[in-house]
C-alpha cells in the first residue's frame, strides 16, 4: 500500500448528524456574525419521506439567530438509516460537534 491510499483510508468524513434515540442534532454557524446554532430534529415528527427517491428522508429547517438578521436554510437528505446523503445550506454552514464545541469555548474564553 502506498503512502497517499494509507493517508486517505484514515481521513475521516466529518459527521455532521449526531444521532440520540428519537433525536437528531446538528450544529450549524451562521455566515454573517458567526453565531453558533444546536438544532434539535424529531425523527417522529420533522423527517419527511423523500418521494423522488425510494426510502430517504428530508429535512428543513430555518435557523434564525438572536444576533443579526440572517436566516440559514439547511435541508438535509438522509438515507433510511439516517445517514447524511447530502446537504445544501445556505446562509451558513454545518459543524461538527468537535467544531461546534471548540468554536464555543473559544466564543467564551
Ligand atoms: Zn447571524
């Protein structure tokens, strides 16, 4: 095995989705003053069955912070397993929780 294909089996695809029981949390930023966002998703009640495609679901949301008047749109396609298939946001981006975390001690240190 060669240097580079050892490098890349051990780069990680950053996980966007934290799965907890009936929930699904994401973390977001906002593009325009940096304010951090938890979101919460009911997989019960806010996955909407994806129609265009067999057994995925989809997810809206609209962040509004307390800070500046920007909105982030996020949607979300997961697969039945609720896995991230893929995601389009605008308005902001998505974190990590790693990220999300250390962006927040940092906001308050
Ligand atoms: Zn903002």
């Amino acid at each position: 095995m060669d240097v580079k294909c050892w490098f890349w089996k051990r780069v990680k695809k950053p996980k966007y989705i934290t799965s907890q029981n009936e929930l699904l949390i994401f973390y977001a930023q906002c593009g325009t003053c940096g304010e951090l966002f938890r979101t919460i998703i009911r997989k019960n009640s806010e996955l909407s069955q994806n129609f265009e495609q067999e057994n995925t679901y989809e997810v809206h949301k609209e962040l509004i912070g307390s800070y500046c008047p920007n909105r982030i749109h996020v949607h979300l396609w997961l697969s039945q397993g609720l896995k991230l298939l893929k995601q389009t946001v605008t308005g902001g981006i998505l974190l990590t929780e790693e990220e999300y975390t250390r962006l927040k001690e940092e906001k308050n240190a």
